[in-house]
C-alpha cells in the first residue's frame, strides 16, 4: 500500500527544537503555509523519502498544540471557517492555557505561518485583556513601569475617559 | 480591541506608548476594526469607491462626544454644527456662530482628539461647501474651503468660474485650500456639488482631492431629484446629512443610488 507511483508524499517527519520528532500527516501539515512549503519543494524535486524538517524556534509542548489544531482544521474546509461547531472548539481549545502557553503558540504559528491559528490567538488576547487595568495588564506580561509618576499621571490626565 | 482599552494601555510602558501611538498601528487598527464592524451590520458596511467610511461603523459610546478644548468655549449653544466626513475615521467639524465667525477642525471620535488647522481667513457665504480627504502615506489631511460669493444663475463653463485656487500647507496635520469657486449651487458635504448647465442638464461637480482638479460627472436622471433634495435637507437641518457613497465614473452612470442619508441621532 506504500509507495505509489507518483512523487506524492503522505506524511512528513517534524523535529522540535528539543529533538523530539513528530509524524504528520500531509493535510494536516500543509495548514502551515512553512510545512507546505517545505512539501511542495520536495514533491517538486520528485523525492519519494519521507523528508524530516526541523523546527528550530518550536518546543514540543507547543508544537504538540499547534499540530492538535492543524489535525482539527484539516478536517474542515477552507471556506468552513465560519463553521459553528469549529468555532466553539477554537474557544475551548485556546481557554484552557495560560497567557505564558497562549503567547508561544502565538509565536509559533507566525513562525509556522499558520494564519488562521495566528489570528484566532491574537483575538483571543485581545477579548481577554481589554477589560483589565493597566496594573493587570504589567503583571500579567512582566513588564516594568518605565514612568516616572508625573509622566504616567499626564497620560492619565490626557484621556480621563479611557479610565473610568 | 476597543480603542477605550487600547487609550489606557497606552501607560502600562513606554515601549506600548509609542507603539500604540504610532500611526502605522493606528491605521492597521482602523482597518481591522472597520472589517469587524462592518463584518456586525452588514447594512451600514463601508463603501470602497470613494473611501468614505459609514458613519454606522463608528463605535456608538463616542458619537459626538466632543472632548472640550479651550479655543471652542466660544462657540456655546445656538451655534451651527456641521459635520463632513467621515474620513478614514475623521470627521472635519465647521462651527458657525451668527453670521462671521467659522471654525473648522478635525476631530476623532474615537479617540476623542480634536485636531486644529491652521485658521486661515475665507470669505464667509452661506453656501460653503467642505471637502477633506486623507492621505494614506503621509498621514495627512487635506481640507478644501469651496465659498460661493456671488448669486448668478445657470452659468456656462464651470471651468472659467474657478478663479483662485492657493495650497498652503502648516506643515503638519491639515492643509488647507482655499477655492473660491463663484458658484451658487448645490452642495453636499463631500466637496461634490450638483449643477445645472445652460441646457437645463445636472451633474456632478466633484473636486479630486489628489490632484486638486475639477472633474465632470453625469448623473443619473432618476437620482437627480434626491441629490437635490438631499442638498436641501444638509442646509435645513444639521441632524441629517448627506454623503454620497459611491457613483458612476462613466457615461452611463448606472450605478444608481447617488446618496445615503446618514442620521446623526
């Protein structure tokens, strides 16, 4: 049943950056626009070997997800995006992490130009932080209050609206 | 992300400061938000041919919801508001108090920013028409003053009626042009003006905001009473307004409906 004919691949071999390989599908892999890339060069070159492709900047907990997600949009459509059922799954899948886990999911699908996981993690933030103060907001990103006092009171002062 | 949020990120630090500040993102953020409104009321989607936004994509919590700055303690009740636009989001505002005193400025709602030109003098008449346009690469906006000083009647070229035109720039967030158009026809708020020739013919008159030219525009004849009846309507009352939405470039004009009426209630 393995080898046919043409120079068509099944599946490919995805390494994470801590050296662990992954066996994909070739519908599933080809929702990232770089694994699809890296196929179809191969298949023009006419190779038959199943071709190993390492993913420098991916670790394999995340990759694990980003490939749980490929698995689950391969089997709809293109155009089923606006599907219901996949939506309600979208939500659930991404609610269970933490802003840690969301934020290198984020990264790795811009890495693996998985548009439409890149997408959904930004909004997903988005809804999520827009309620929250400004205070919510550093601690959850660890970042530092660059202000001086004076400074962040002007900007405050500047859109009062924005505050209340 | 709603721009209220994005306003009180803008003092977690410096860095998401001047990021959120700067105007590339602005524009990335306007786009973005336009395409989900609009995506929300598909009746009021905004409309590509002449880049003017609907109104109705505007977040509801901040129509009209002037932020007040000092030089417009003047202008108190009793005075005439006109809006135009908007634009990209902007909408250019002219106060009119009795009879000589105008001022015009360029105000975001949704970040509640007023912005003021420059103030330059022009001939006030009642039939003033305003055209603004923004320009996408250089972040700038570009408002034209069209004053009508005399009455006369059907004229024969509107081309020898254009006298002065004078681009004058500040340098920073408008240009200003004076065009002193001796027209007394109408207007609507989008520097387009509707005209009837010697032959007893409308059309639309339309200032190219890019190349600063007037062009010549047929109208269709079903649409010629509702372009003048939405003339009518901007000078009776400020509450409705009239934007022209989209209209045929060519000889046919087919594209019907010429006008929009957007409330501003």
């Amino acid at each position: 049943m393995a080898s046919s004919s043409s120079s068509s691949l099944s599946r490919v071999v995805v390494k994470s950056s801590d050296n662990n390989l992954f066996v994909v599908n070739k519908k599933v892999a080809s929702q990232s626009q770089l694994l699809k890339q890296c196929i179809d060069n191969m298949e023009e070159k006419g190779t038959n070997d199943v071709i190993l492709i390492p993913l420098s900047n991916v670790t394999s907990n995340i990759l694990t997800l980003v490939l749980e997600y490929c698995e689950k949009h391969a089997d709809f459509a293109d155009d089923d995006n606006n599907n219901q059922e996949l939506k309600q799954w979208d939500h659930e899948f991404l609610k269970k992490f933490d802003y840690a886990t969301l934020n290198s999911l984020t990264m790795a699908a811009d890495y693996m130009v998985t548009k439409s996981l890149l997408n959904l993690c930004c909004q997903f933030i988005a809804d999520s932080i827009k309620d929250l103060t400004v205070q919510q907001i550093r601690q959850i990103f660890d970042i530092k209050n660059d202000f001086t006092p004076q400074e962040e009171a002007d900007i405050k002062n500047e859109n009062a609206w924005a505050f209340r | 992300m709603p721009v209220k949020s994005l306003i009180r990120f803008t003092c977690v630090c410096k860095s998401w400061l001047s990021l959120i500040k700067s105007p590339e993102f602005a524009a990335k953020q306007y786009a973005i938000r336009t395409m989900s409104l609009s995506h929300q009321n598909r009746h009021c989607a905004p409309v590509g041919e002449i880049s003017l936004i609907s109104y109705g994509t505007l977040d509801i919590s901040t129509r009209f919801d002037c932020k007040p700055i000092n030089h417009l303690t003047d202008f108190g009740r009793g005075n005439s508001w006109l809006f135009y636009g908007p634009c990209n989001g902007m909408f250019c505002v002219r106060m009119l108090k009795g009879k000589h005193s105008t001022l015009v400025f360029l105000w975001n709602p949704s970040t509640r920013q007023v912005f003021k030109p420059v103030q330059r003098r022009f001939r006030l008449s009642f039939h003033m028409g305003f055209g603004f346009d923004a320009n996408a690469n250089a972040n700038d906006y570009k408002i034209v003053a069209f004053n009508c000083v005399s009455n006369r009647g059907p004229y024969r070229s509107w081309k020898s009626l254009i006298t002065d035109v004078q681009p004058s720039s500040n340098g920073r967030m408008c240009n200003w042009l004076g065009v002193d158009t001796r027209l007394d026809d109408k207007f609507d708020g989008d520097g387009n003006l509707i005209l009837e020739n010697v032959s007893g013919v409308y059309f639309l008159l339309s200032f190219d905001m890019v190349d600063e030219v007037f062009i010549e525009i047929p109208v269709p004849v079903v649409a010629v009473e509702s372009v003048l009846w939405c003339s009518f309507v901007q000078q009776r009352s400020h509450l409705q307004y009239p934007a022209i939405v989209s209209y045929g470039l060519d000889d046919s004009s087919a594209k019907g409906d010429i006008c929009q009426y957007l409330d501003s209630t």
